[in-house]
C-alpha cells in the first residue's frame, strides 16, 4: 500500500504558484474513480488579505498600460489558449469527470469571450458632446473599478471564470479568482497561461478556499466588485452581503429550466435536443433542460422516442478507454450523486412513473465512481419538489399539458427565469412565445439557448441577483465606472489671451 500524501494544489499570488501554511485542505476527487487525487489548500485570512493586496499592486501597474498594450496581451493569452486547449480539458476531465469533448466544448464557449475581449477598444470608449451649451463640451471616460474578485462554480472551471475575467482585464480591472475547491486547477493553469502572455504579476490572482475565502473578498474594501455563479440561495448571499459592503455584483443563480413541445414539432428532432440538453454535462448545468413540457397527444410517442435513444448512451469516464469517449462521464462527488438520486424518490414517492431509472448505476472498472445514469419521469406533479427545485443531475421530467397557454403558464408560475425553449414549426406561436415567457434566455428550435459573447448571458427573477448580466456589452459596463466632465476654455481671441501671430488686416 502507498503511503504517499496527495499533492497540495495551491494559490496563484503574486505571479507564482503560492504554496499555502493554512494547514487546511480539502479533498479533490477523481469522480471516474472516487479516489482522492490531489487536496487543495483552504486559505486563512492571511493568505487572502496577500492576494487582494497582491491584486491591488498589480492593477496599479495594469491601469497604467495603453490600450494597445492590453490589447497585445489579451491577443497572446488568446493564441496560446487556442494552441493548448486540449491541455486544459483533459484537466477539467480529470477533477470534474465530464467528458473531454464536453470539456473542450465548455473551452470553446469560453474562448468566444476572450475573443470578444480582444475587441475592447470600441466598447470602453467613452462620447463627446461639442457645445452643449455656448463654448462648452461635455464628454465622458469609462474607467476600470479596480480589483475585481470572480466566485466560479464547479461545473463549468473554465468557461464560467472566463465569461468575466477577461472583460474585467481588457477594461483594466485585476482578478482575484476563487475556484471550487471540487476541481481547482483549471484556474491555476489559466494563472499560468497569462503569465505567459506577457500579464503583469497581480492582475490574475487564483485563491483557493472555501466559505472564508469568499467572506474575505465579499468584506474586503479593495475589492470592488463580485461576479458569482451558483445557486440560487448562494447567489443570494452574496449579492446581499456584498452589496451591504458598498460593491458592485452580478450574482447568477439556479435554475429550472422548461422546454415546451407542440404537438407540429418534429419529435425526432425534440428527442435529439431533450436527451443532449437534460444529459449532456450529467446534467450538471444551470442550462440543462429539465422539464419537457408536452403538449397533448405528443407525450407517449416523446417519452419512447427519448428512451429508446437513452438505451443507446455511453456512460463512463470521460476521459475515454482506449481512445473511445463515452457520452456522459461522472457527477462530481458521491455526495451530489446521493442528492440527485434522493430526488428520483421524492419524485417516485409523490406519485410519479420512473421510466428509466438511473439510480444505483455501476460502471465496470469503476465500481467506485460517481455514476448516475439518465432517469426519464413521467407525469411528476407540479407540486413534488422534484419538479420546483434544482436537481442539476442527468433527470428529465415530462409533465402533460393541454394547451400552449397552460404550458406558458406553469414556466411563468415558476421561481426561476433562467432559460426555456419552445420546438415547433408554427412561427405565430414562436412569436407569442417569447413575447410572454418570464425568462431571460429563450430558445426557438434550440434547447440551450447560451447567447453568443457580443450578446449578455443571464436570467430573470431568482436565477439573477443584480443588474448586470455576463460578458457582452452588460461586462464591459460592470467592470467600467463612468466620468462626465464639462469643460469651457476662453476663446484666446476675445479673452486677451495669446497672440498667435497671425498677419492681420486693419
């Protein structure tokens, strides 16, 4: 037996990995095999007053760069991050458990805003007003807030810290990221790869923790501001802490997201988007299509087209055998695993039929693994907590409606406004659809509507707190504060002034 202790993943301070002396760790699994693989460093407040302060060092450095310098930086992170993205997934594979496809398809998302954020000349530009009242102008300048911290969940490592921090370092802001603690590294090699890209040490500072690494930047008055995503009473809690401390937030919440299916939509094409959307990812995104919402007569032909090509997934680990993907990895931890199939009995307990039941699955070779297989339920009730909270796990649920209106109404009825979709060929209804749906990202004909980086990404009611979306114009005005100065100069030629020496004429 190996008597050898785990790795210690550690900070990112200053420029340089950051060895931690908290003496507190936890645990980072790897979710194909439920073996502990590595423990992270859990900082103490003196480990999070040296990254805030390191942070703030390096933004007085960074806010002094030209545009153009920023720009070349933001340039060659996006280079090196294209050349090596392979790299980062098979990392995100080995703490998250999802597949590496999946992982490279998160990068990708993430990418769009780097890329967005290499553009950022035109979206910091402030205006001009010339004599807006006689010989006076009146003009304005979009200025960084200065250290920035970023809260990440842990389904998405990359893509979810890169929907804001390069934004926030374009407009000339310095990070402080707080990873999950479940899968931590993917944050220290993005540290890395800004290194290389030629950022200045402080303006990307990785600090890992737990409860009191988030307290530390929600209480520090040089931080200025909080983006978070999560759930919904985190969100919550820190929009509420962080805006009593005088910051600004955008705090993304949970989810319970519906798609609507009229009996003209091609149910072939619905089957294909349900399992890609309710499955893909185990589920583990607050874009997950969870409940299917079937307008009679569809729900029978739906519900057997959906487990016939359930009966055709691969479940395994993500990182593949003998170079063959699966298409679902793991959950995360033993612990969600149990949650998630503790909804599947509150549903089966209210009342509802488990068409296939993803409960207890094995996986040969990874017996110990984090596996939860895709469940399909029909006819959950409205009023199971398996259909109002969050599973955010491989579980679809079919509830049968009668008419598009009562569709309508159940989303509309719900807690949270995050994202929908509707499958049909009848336009009108579209139309009307996302002229009266309650949600703040609507798919028509597509099950996960993420918008695309030069448009915002966030939801309505519980699933936002605050009143800046993601990335996209709403990022760039988050991380800028505005000046408006007016400004008169006397005319030098009725004014005495100066004399310019120009011939005269008499």
């Amino acid at each position: 037996m190996s008597t050898t202790e785990p790795r210690v993943i550690s900070h990112w301070i200053d420029g340089a990995d950051s060895p931690s002396s908290s003496g507190r760790t936890a645990p980072v699994y790897n979710p194909a095999t439920g073996a502990v693989q590595a423990r992270v460093a859990l900082a103490d407040q003196a480990e999070i007053d040296a990254a805030i302060e390191s942070a703030q060092r390096g933004y007085q450095v960074w806010k002094t760069y030209s545009i153009a310098k920023r720009q070349t930086v933001i340039f060659a992170f996006r280079e090196l991050l294209n050349a090596r993205k392979r790299e980062l997934a098979e990392i995100i594979t080995a703490e998250h458990g999802k597949v590496v496809s999946d992982a490279m398809g998160e990068i990708l998302r993430g990418q769009e805003v780097v890329e967005l954020a290499t553009g950022f000349p035109h979206l910091i530009k402030g205006a001009f007003s010339e004599n807006a009242s006689t010989g006076v102008d009146v003009y304005s300048l979009k200025q960084p807030l200065g250290v920035v911290g970023i809260i990440s969940p842990f389904n998405f490592p990359a893509m979810v810290p890169m929907w804001f921090f390069p934004v926030a370092i374009a407009a000339g802001n310095a990070v402080v990221l707080k990873p999950s603690e479940k899968d931590p590294s993917a944050a220290l090699w993005l540290a890395q790869l800004w290194k290389e890209a030629g950022l200045p040490d402080g303006v990307f500072t990785v600090l890992q923790g737990d409860k009191l690494a988030v307290d530390g930047l929600l209480h520090s008055p040089i931080v200025q501001s909080i983006s978070f995503v999560g759930s919904t009473p985190i969100a919550q809690y820190i929009y509420e802490t962080a805006s009593k401390n005088g910051k600004r937030v955008q705090a993304l919440g949970g989810a319970k997201n519906h798609m609507l299916v009229l009996p003209d939509a091609d149910l072939d094409l619905v089957a294909d988007q349900a399992v890609n959307a309710g499955y893909g990812a185990a589920g583990e995104r607050c874009m997950a299509i969870s409940v299917v919402l079937a307008v009679e007569p569809v729900a029978d032909e739906l519900i057997a087209k959906v487990s016939e090509r359930i009966a055709n997934l691969r479940i395994g680990n993500g990182a593949g055998v003998d170079g063959v993907e699966p298409d679902m990895g793991p959950l995360i931890t033993d612990v969600h695993r149990d949650k998630v199939a503790s909804y599947v009995d509150i549903a089966e307990a209210d009342g509802a039929k488990i068409v296939v039941d993803g409960r207890g699955l094995t996986i040969d070779g990874h017996e110990d693994g984090f596996f939860f297989g895709p469940t399909l339920i029909d006819d959950i009730p409205i009023t199971s907590r398996a259909y109002t909270e969050e599973i955010f796990g491989p579980v679809l649920s079919v509830v049968r409606v009668q008419t598009f209106q009562e569709g309508l109404d159940l989303i509309n009825s719900g807690e949270f406004g995050n994202g929908t979709a509707i499958f049909t060929n009848d336009g009108g209804a579209a139309r009307r659809f996302q002229s009266e749906v309650e949600v703040g990202m609507i798919g028509i004909n597509v099950p996960i509507p993420v918008p695309v980086a030069y448009h915002s990404f966030g939801g309505w009611k519980a699933s936002l707190f605050g009143d800046a979306k993601a990335y996209g114009v709403h990022g760039f005005d988050f991380f800028t504060r505005e000046k408006a100065i007016t400004s008169r100069w006397l005319d030098p030629a009725t004014h005495g002034g100066i004399n310019l020496g120009f011939p005269q004429n008499n």
